[in-house]
C-alpha cells in the first residue's frame, strides 16, 4: 500500500511537470490536482486534456492579452509625443505585426489626422489591404474636409476681405491644404494664388515680416518672378533685416543674378544687422552656387 502510495505521488509530480514551457504554471498545478485527487483516472483526465485543444486556446486567449496590453502601452506612448511629432506612428507602419499596426492607425484616426498625411500616404502603400483601405479612406475624409473648409471660408472671403479674422482662417487652411501634397499641379497653382491674393489684402492692411516671407515663398513656387522681385524689395525697405535680406538674396540666387547677389551680400555685411548661424550657412550654400 505504502508503494502504491509513493509510486501515485511520483507519478503525479511527474503529471504536474510535464508540458513546462508549452502550458503555463496554472495549467500544470491543475493537471497535479487531478491526477493526485482521482489515481489512475486522472491521469487519463490529463493526458486527454494535454492532447486536445483546449490549452491552446487557453494559450491563445493569452497571447491576445498579451498584444493588447503592448498596443495599449504604445498608445500611451503615442499621446504624449502627438504634440511634437508623428514619429510612433511611422514606427508602427514598420513592424509586421498587422494588429498593432491597424489598432494605431485607428488611434491617429481620431486625432487631428492632417498631423499624420504624410503616415498615411505610407499607410496607403501597405502590404496589409485593411491598412491600406483605412489610409486612403482617412486622407479622402482629409480632402473631403478641406475642401468644404475652403468653400465656406472663400465664401465668407468674397463678402468682406476686409475682415482679418476671416483672412487669417483663410490662409491658415490655404497653407494646410497646399501643405498635404494632395494637390495636382493645376489645383495647387490655382491656391497659390488665391494664397497670394488673401496675404496681398493682409499686408496693405496690416504687414508683417512673416506674411512677407509667406508671399514671396508662394510667388517663387509660382515661377512669378516680377512680382516676387517687386514684394523682396518693398520687404527690404521697411524692415532691413536678416529675413528680408534673405529674401531678396535668395531671388538673385534663383535668377542666377551672380553680380546683384554680391553687391547685396556685401550691403548685408556694411549694414548693422546680424547674421545668424543659420543665415551664414544659407548665404554660404548661395554663394557656392552662383560662382
């Protein structure tokens, strides 16, 4: 009796290791239970349950749990570097895991998703059809909600240029749009001069360095080069400054005006205002080009 004893114990501990690494230590300690509480009968009861599959969708509950709380622990991640950039995001394109992958692009989703296009002209490309589907239809509602933003606000535009509030929300949405690469050629050049005609009103009502800066940069994608000369000059002359040298530099660089960009490169260097690191190394890369 004693032997059967032992020999039952030994084969029970046996039982309960059986499957380590594969099962997990819950799922061992029962196999012990039963095959120490019903001898014999329990060891059938085991080896049934080791061979069916029921632990493996046991296991399977788990490794969902598991991807769960991995997706939910980089979502964390994701809102608090939204504010500073979409990085997470093109992180999560690159994994091949297709679940994080939709269940992120899902989260940038909900945000402000003009923050993410360039992420989503990625997402579109996608191996995976889900993800590919979820991109293209997120940058159609981008397009889609531009487009009324736009017509409301030219609209509300052609009713009173006078109001800049209405000017500024006007340009804001300009510049996101022609910021998405959403845009054909035609559609872009046709903002861009809307863009320029809106920042034309608000500089002769209320000029400023950076509307300036903003006009020019859209008269030079426009290849308008009168103008963009005419608004460099008048910028010049009413703020000297690094920015407006700068500007007026940069379009005797794009004519190839070798002469001109000297003789104004040395006024910036007899004037008094000071250049910055970033101005020395722009005027540097200039002046290596026009030699």
């Amino acid at each position: 009796m004693k032997l059967l004893l032992i020999s039952h114990l030994l084969v029970s501990l046996t039982i309960g290791l059986i499957g380590k690494g594969k099962i997990n230590k819950q799922q061992r300690f029962c196999n012990l239970i039963i095959a120490l509480c019903f001898p014999v009968g329990g060891y059938i009861t085991v080896f049934i349950l080791r061979t069916s599959n029921i632990y493996k969708h046991t296991r399977k509950i788990e490794e969902d749990i598991e991807i769960e709380k991995e997706i939910v622990l980089f979502t964390d991640r994701v809102n608090k570097e939204r504010d500073t950039n979409v990085v997470p995001l093109e992180e999560t394109l690159l994994i091949n895991d297709t679940k994080t992958k939709r269940q992120q692009l899902l989260h940038a989703l909900k945000k402000d998703t003009i923050d993410y296009i360039d992420m989503l002209s990625m997402a579109v490309k996608d191996e995976d059809v889900e993800t590919s589907h979820y991109a293209a239809s997120a940058i159609s509602e981008i397009k889609r909600s531009l487009d009324l933003k736009l017509q409301a606000l030219s609209v509300q535009y052609e009713d009173n240029k006078k109001d800049k509030q209405v000017q500024e929300d006007y340009i804001k949405v300009l510049e996101n749009y022609l910021n998405t690469n959403l845009l054909d050629s035609f559609e872009e050049k046709k903002l861009l001069n809307i863009y320029i005609d809106v920042l034309n009103n608000l500089i002769n009502e209320l000029p400023s360095e950076s509307n300036y800066n903003k006009i020019i940069d859209a008269l030079f994608k426009l290849r308008d080069m009168n103008n963009a000369e005419k608004y460099c000059t008048e910028y010049l002359l009413k703020y000297n400054s690094e920015e407006a040298y700068l500007a007026k530099l940069k379009f005797y660089y794009l004519i190839k005006d070798k002469n001109k960009f000297n003789d104004l490169f040395n006024d910036l260097l007899s004037s008094s205002v000071n250049l910055s690191n970033k101005g020395l190394n722009i005027i540097r890369f200039w002046l290596e080009s026009v030699k």
